[in-house]
C-alpha cells in the first residue's frame, strides 16, 4: 500500500486527507488486504481518511462521503493517482470549473 498526505479545498473548507492506495506492494499486505475482500487486481482502489487526529471515518467509496466536497475529491483522486504527490492540493472548486485558478496550499500562503 502506498499513502499520500493531501490538502483538500472547497469553497471555505481546508481538510488534510490521508490517501492510501489499497493495492498490495508485498506479500504480506496481499495475503492481509484479500481476507479483507480487497481485490489486489491492480486497478485504481484508493481509500481516503481525514489526517486529523480523531479521524473516525475512511472508506474506498466516492459516494461514501455524500454531499459534493468528498466525492469530486476522491473521483479526482482515483483518477489522478499516479501524477499526485505529497502536499498536493485538490480543489474541487477548480475541479468543477468554478474558479479560473486553482488554490494554492495553506503551507506556502499561511505561516505556522
């Protein structure tokens, strides 16, 4: 398995995403993620928490989430796995052509 820590942006919203692609990158990940009913086939499985401390909900379903926020977001996520690195920022403001410019990460805008 192979995790991404992410920036997710709406309209007001600023959310740290844990993003873990559920495909096995050993033995032991593939023999545990199939007694799970993973399907280790190697297509897009991308399962998506908050990064927050107290994070209580993680689920590999787009549609798990409701509203519009989660779902845009992890559809963007399955889709655009492989070009996504550490600290990127999905806006789904941007993602659904409300906004010309995509927003820029909190690190870079708001100092600690």
């Amino acid at each position: 398995m192979i995790a991404k820590a992410l920036e997710l942006r709406d309209e007001g919203t600023f959310i740290t995403l844990l993003a873990v692609n559920m495909n096995p990158i050993n033995d032991a990940q593939r023999y545990l993620l199939r007694r799970c009913g993973y399907p280790c086939d190697g297509l897009p499985n991308i399962a998506i928490t908050h990064l927050r401390a107290g994070g209580d909900k993680c689920s590999n379903d787009p549609y798990y989430w409701g509203g519009r926020t989660y779902p845009v977001a992890h559809n963007y996520i399955i889709e655009h796995w492989d070009e996504l690195r550490d600290g990127d920022v999905i806006d789904v403001q941007f993602i659904l052509g409300e906004t010309k410019e995509p927003k820029i990460s909190e690190r870079v805008s708001v100092p600690l």
